[in-house]
C-alpha cells in the first residue's frame, strides 16, 4: 500500500522538504499526532522514499496508516495547486480565513473522506469576530457518501448545531461550489443531494440571519482538519475547547 501511494506523488524537486521539512508539512505531521515520527532520529534519511521505507518498517500497522494518509492528504493538497494553476507557496494559502463582522459568528464545514476505511466524516468549527473558537464539533457515519452528499449532510449539522446553541447571526463557510451554488439557485430534484438541499433551504426560511458562503479549501483548514481527525474518535464528539491539533492553525489565521 505504501509504495503505491509513493508512486503517486508528484516528480518535484524536493520531496524531502515538501513532505517533512516545510511549516505546512509539520505543522500537518503535529495536527495528526505524529510528531515523534517526523523527528525520530531513525528516520531522517536524505532520501524520501528511504525515509518512508524506514518508518513502515519499524512502526505499528495503526501508525503506518495514518503516515500513508498525511502523505496523500499533502500530495493531494499540492495535486490541487498545480491543477489550478497557482503559483503561491502552500504556506502563503494556508492564511486566508476572515473574521466575521461584529455580533456575526462564522461556522467552517468540511467532509472527508477517508479510503479504506469506509466511512465518512464531518468537522465543523464555530469562531467569534476575534477568529476565537467557541465550539466545534465531529462525527462520523460508517458509510461512504460521494463528496457532495457529504458536503451537504455536514452543513445541515452545522446548521442544527448553531440552532440548538442559540446562535441567529451565522455565516456558514463551505469549500463545495456545487452545494453553495445549488443553496444560492435554490435548486430542486429527488436525488438525495437536491433533498438535503432543500432541508437547508427550509431551515434558513426559519433563520434568516443564516447565511451560506463558498470558499476556496485553503481557507477551509480548521474544519477540514477537524474532518480529517474525526474517525479516530467515538462517532459524535462535541468540544468547547480548542482542541491542541489545530490550535497551531487558528493562531496562523488569526494573525
């Protein structure tokens, strides 16, 4: 499995530094909890396909896996800058979060996707007009949904959730130009998508200061990394406070 996701990564110059030595790549290997890996002294061969090799080798399968995962997560990150067109370094992407305007909260939503592992998980952040978190929440079906279908459930929970806190004035952020447009267009049909749409629809006719936003994914990396995190926990977990792995992103966007 290891040496398929290998094969994967893009040719570039250095792989040592995109994937181990860059502030986005460890601050990636500290959000996941891997931290002691990327610094093991055992495992800092000049060669990144050596270093890999050496880390699947002597690690548990549970750490293997998820060493595969952010390695695909950065190559898909990296995947989407090139396909794209853009010409900014991925730590410049990373800072692009805005502060809601005063007495506004901002709610971030995102899905994954996890392969292999046949579920699909939602990470969702609320933040005042300071960028401060002030809840969050994730959780996780054991069933795969497409990407859009979950984008959609996992708004419909944000939108539950700011509800059942009491909160009236919420922008809800959203990397999936489909589901925002089809929100925007008010678009109906009987697929399960167009069905979850409509619910949304029907839940901003009851809170008109709810208001849905489109984003570009490197705005969106609170939720997304919460997203991410959220099947190596119990099926619904709720905080308050912020949780330690991306507390590290918060403070980069609120600076």
């Amino acid at each position: 499995m290891t040496e398929n996701v290998y094969n994967q990564l893009p040719e570039i110059e250095d792989e040592i530094h995109i994937f181990f030595r860059c502030a986005v790549a460890r601050d990636s290997w500290c959000a996941v909890g891997l931290s002691t890996v990327l610094h093991n002294d055992a495992y800092q061969q000049s060669n990144a396909m050596d270093r890999i090799f050496a880390m699947c080798s002597n690690e548990s399968s549970d750490i293997v896996g998820r060493v595969v995962m952010l390695l695909w997560c950065i190559w898909q990150h990296l995947h989407k800058l090139q396909s794209n067109g853009e010409s900014r370094t991925a730590e410049a992407d990373l800072v692009r979060w805005e502060k809601p305007a005063l007495g506004w909260v901002k709610c971030n939503v995102d899905v994954a996707l996890v392969p292999g592992s046949g579920r699909t998980s939602v990470g969702l952040c609320f933040r005042n007009n300071r960028g401060q978190v002030m809840a969050g929440m994730t959780q996780w079906q054991q069933t795969v949904m497409s990407s859009v279908k979950g984008e959609t459930w996992a708004l419909l929970l944000a939108m539950e959730e700011a509800r059942d806190k009491g909160l009236d004035r919420v922008q809800f952020e959203s990397d999936s130009k489909v589901l925002v447009e089809a929100i925007h267009m008010k678009r109906r049909g009987n697929s399960e998508f167009l069905s979850i749409v409509h619910d949304i629809i029907s839940f901003m006719s009851s809170f008109l200061n709810f208001e849905v936003k489109f984003i570009r994914r490197q705005a969106n990396s609170v939720a997304h990394t919460l997203a991410r995190a959220a099947s190596s926990w119990s099926s619904f977990h709720r905080f308050e406070n912020i949780p330690l792995y991306i507390e590290h992103l918060v403070v980069n966007e609120m600076q």
